[in-house]
C-alpha cells in the first residue's frame, strides 16, 4: 500500500489500520487522533512532613549543702571593780553592824542563735524553637514527551 492510497483510504479504515500498526509496535493507544493528540506529562515531587519528637527532657531540682559558718559576735558583761583606799580617821556617829550588806547585780550578754529563711536569688528556665536545615534527598520520576519523526514531517516546537 503506498502513501497515497493511505490518503485515500476511508477515516474508518485508516483508524482500525493505525490502531493495528501501533499494538504490533508494542504501543498502547486507545484511540487514535486524526488531528489533535495530547499527553499527559507527570512528575514526582516530594512530600515533606514534620513531626515533634521528644528526644530528652530537663529536670530542674535543688539539692540541700550544709557550709558550716563560723562568726564573730561582740558581746559585754559586768566587771565588778573592788578597791580600797584609806580615809583619814574621821569620827563617825554610825555603830558597827555585821548587818550591813550590799548587793551589786552583775550582768552578761548570752548569745542565742536561730535560723531564717530568705530568698537569696532564683533559677529558671524556658524553652525556644531553634531553626536549623537538614538535606532530603531521594529519586523523583518525571515524565518528558519524546517526539519520533519518521519520514518527510515538518514539525514546529512550541515551548
């Protein structure tokens, strides 16, 4: 069959024809285009999803340290000065008495020690997000149009 007795074949006949040639070629085509044909070309992009792991905690706790103290507190106390000096022999009108006493309170400061309790300054802690990038890598298919010309075709690209 030449080239114009395939032009002058009826549109029935040239489809069912084509369509033979191209499932002989391997090709699957449901249906042959007299004009206007189209592909549909695809690709594979990838999908990245993120989710919040725990991967540790921080435990924020005190610990009770003894530091023994050592301080120095000035303290008083009476001191009970005796003298004696002689007078000149003066008369006096006064009997002697062994009842005559006198009594001198004698005092001192004792040291008493308590403890309290005062805030003396505070830990605390707060998170933050941080932002940082990690590299993903993996194949993607994509799918091209491949444009077979077989004999005498004049073919304009458009892109």
């Amino acid at each position: 069959m030449g080239i114009f007795d395939w032009f002058n074949e009826n549109e029935e006949t040239r489809k069912k024809r084509q369509k033979e040639v191209r499932e002989v070629e391997g090709v699957r085509d449901t249906e042959f285009a007299a004009e206007e044909a189209h592909l549909d070309l695809r690709e594979e992009e990838l999908d990245i999803h993120k989710d919040r792991v725990e991967t540790g905690d921080v435990v924020l706790h005190k610990d009770i340290v003894e530091e023994e103290q050592t301080v120095n507190v000035p303290v008083s106390h009476d001191q009970v000065i005796i003298e004696s000096r002689e007078v000149d022999h003066e008369l006096t009108d006064e009997p002697i008495n062994e009842e005559e006493t006198v009594h001198i309170p004698v005092t001192a400061e004792k040291i008493e020690v308590d403890k309290h309790t005062v805030v003396t300054g505070e830990v605390s802690a707060h998170k933050r997000s941080v932002e940082e990038t990690e590299q993903v890598r993996d194949v993607l298919h994509k799918e091209v149009a491949e444009v077979e010309e077989h004999g005498d075709t004049d073919i304009i690209r458009k892109d």
